[in-house]
C-alpha cells in the first residue's frame, strides 16, 4: 500500500534508537513496535516492500500520542511528525483505520454552537451525576460569559473545544494583555476550529477544510495570538496543511507567552509583602517539541512564582489530543510519570499551556492551572480593584 511518504523522510531515520528514552509508548510497554524507529521501520515494510496492513500495524499507528518528543531527541532531524500524520491519512482515507463514530466526533468540532450546546448537555449530566467519574472530562460549564473586544492590537484564537470547555482562560489572556496596554479581538466563531485534531486523527480533508478557513478569515497582517499549545502548533504549520494560504497565518501565530514575554516591561511587577507561590511547569508536547516555545512559559511564570523544575525531562503526560479517550489504559500509565515527578518536585500546583493536557493530569489526581490564569489570579488577588 502506498502511505503517500516521501521516501527521503523515511530513509533519514538510521535506526539509532536515541529516540526510545523519549516515547512515551515504549517507555510504558517496552515494545519496539511502540517505538518512533519500530512504527518507521513498519511504515517502510508497509510502502516498500508491499507488507500487509495488519491489525498489529494498524495498532502500531494508532497508540501513537504524536507528542514528537522524538523529534526534539533525533539527531537526523527524521520529521516523524509529518511521517505518522500522512500515514494515519492515508489509512483513514482507504477506510482501514478511524471508525464511523470517530470521524463524526471530529467533524462536530467546527460547529461551534453545537460543540457549546453539547458541552452544555455534558454539564447537566454531570451535576445530575449521571457521568461515570472515570470519564476524562473536566468539570463542564453550563454557561459562560462571552468574551468582549478590547482592541485590534491582535487576534486572540479561541479555537473550538477550548472555547466551550475552558473560556475563562480566553477571558484570563484577555485581561493580562489588557495590563500590558495591548487590545485583542477574539476569533469567535468566525474561525470555529485550526483543525488540529482532525489532523492528528488523520482527516487530512476536514484539516485542509478548516485551516483554509482559518487563512481566509484572518487574512490580515495582525498577529494571530494563541493560548492553547495545540492549537499554536497546528497554526504554525498551517501552510503544511494548506499549502500558501497558511502561510501568513504560519508566520503571524505566537504563542501567549511569548507575546507577553516580549511585552513583560508593562506588565506589573510581582506582588511585594507575601511569599511567592510555588509551582511546578508541565511543559506541553505541542509547545516543546512541535513550537520550541516553552522556554517563554517558564521565564514569564518566573517573575510571579517561584518555578521549580520536574526531572523527567519533558516527557509527555499522555493527553495527546484525543489520545487519553480513545486508550484511556495507557494514556493513564503515561500520566503516572508525569504525576510521579510532580510529587517528587514537592509542587503542589502544576501550569499547563494546554487544555488537553489540564484536564488528562487533573483526572490524574493533579491540581493544574494555564499559566496565564496563574498569573491573572495572583494579580487580581493583589489588587481587586483592577
């Protein structure tokens, strides 16, 4: 079967095996099929050699989390990002991987009404007790405030999921740009979805289909500012995906932090007369490995708390977009790790710049928090009246 690879990129892995420590999957299995050289070394079988598409491949591909930290670790710079997305498409579109009920999930994200009254729907079940607490959802808001312009400074990307589970980081962005004199306008429904997790689930139609939106609704030449790890990655590869088009939209993306990273002279300084409040940073894969951005988070957070480092290297917690639902099992061995860290680290709060990630470590057993609404809540403590 041909998986539509380009056979430079399959050839650039030499096997080295330096990317093993760093997979989340072998690292909790041990298996080599679980492995970023064993899922090439199929794909190479599969595109090559004429292989069959077993039911052992298939589960290869799919336990995938794509958090890419094997990317950062591979000195071959072998892009399996690219490699595991076309060859997770080429599989949905020959209709061997993705069943019907899934494609349906995917496609409902880029209707936001419905995603907002389906979020609604999930929180009355949830107040009724009526949702099986094993569920990895967080604790699903009813209603929301709707987010208010402060100015065309930039965009604000609210995105899809994150705009109807967790909006009031939306609102904390919002606030903290606002001290730093800066006016956004947020995407709304305009923009209903990046297209992320479509492309992680290997829908490269409905991915191509919203991030064209995306181009063609913020084609402009403001910056496009994002609080939501996923969301940042797949906007900053959007010509990838898109082709031309992405690319202002590529070029103009900017992940929160790094925005107010930059701006940090206006910010007000650190509440004086009180100790400052220790936290602990789980670095998202989308922002680590796929950005190269989490640097930012840690040198903002710094100026209000104090940071203390995790020692396990920037593993992945599990989360994985719609990972921890679909293998639940596994995607909770993962998050052990990360929660065994967090323990060790003597941190009893965790910031997260990712909204699939906050939720995966809170159903953990993890108190987590986005780093901006870290920051806006000890601000807003310090002073009420702003």
């Amino acid at each position: 079967m041909d998986l539509g690879l380009d056979d430079d990129d399959l050839a650039s892995c030499v096997s080295c095996g330096l990317c093993l420590p760093h997979c989340p999957t072998f690292r909790v299995t041990g298996d080599e099929t679980r492995s970023p050289r064993g899922r090439i070394e199929a794909m190479r079988a599969v595109q090559r050699r004429a292989a069959p598409v077993t039911p052992g491949f298939l589960d290869s591909i799919d336990t995938c989390v794509q958090c890419r930290g094997c990317e950062t670790a591979c000195p071959s710079d072998v892009p399996f990002g690219r490699l595991i997305e076309s060859t997770r498409a080429s599989l949905v579109e020959s209709g061997r991987l993705e069943p019907r009920w899934r494609r349906v999930g995917h496609q409902l994200v880029g209707h936001p009404r419905l995603v907002r009254s389906l979020t609604r729907l999930g929180a009355l079940a949830q107040r009724a007790r009526v949702v099986p607490k094993r569920l990895p959802l967080p604790e699903l808001p009813i209603r929301q405030d709707p987010l208010v312009a402060t100015g065309d400074d930039a965009w604000l990307f609210t995105g899809c999921v994150a705009d109807a589970w967790d909006r009031e980081t939306h609102a904390a962005t919002i606030r903290l740009l606002a001290r730093a004199g800066i006016g956004v306008r947020p995407t709304g429904d305009a923009v209903p979805c990046c297209g992320a997790l479509a492309a992680h689930a290997g829908h490269a139609d409905l991915a191509e289909q919203l991030g064209s939106t995306v181009a063609q609704r913020l084609d402009d030449d403001r910056p496009i500012i994002v609080d939501v790890a996923g969301c940042g990655a797949q906007l900053a590869e959007l010509d990838r995906h898109v082709g031309p088009a992405g690319a202002s939209v590529a070029r103009r993306s900017v992940d929160v932090h790094t925005y107010l990273l930059a701006h940090a002279d206006r910010l007000p300084p650190s509440p004086s007369g009180a100790d400052r409040p220790i936290v602990a940073i789980h670095d998202p894969c989308h922002l680590r490995h796929a950005q190269g951005r989490h640097q930012a988070v840690h040198d903002l957070l710094a100026r209000y708390y104090d940071v203390v480092p995790l020692d396990d290297e920037g593993l992945c917690c599990g989360a994985g977009g719609a990972y921890a639902a679909l293998h639940p099992d596994e995607a909770a061995r993962i998050a052990q790790r990360k929660v065994d860290a967090v323990r060790r680290s003597g941190a009893t709060t965790v910031a997260s710049a990712n909204l699939g990630c906050t939720v995966h470590l809170a159903h953990a057993g993890l108190t987590v928090s986005h780093p901006v609404r870290l920051i806006d809540d000890l601000l807003r403590q310090a002073d009420p009246a702003s």
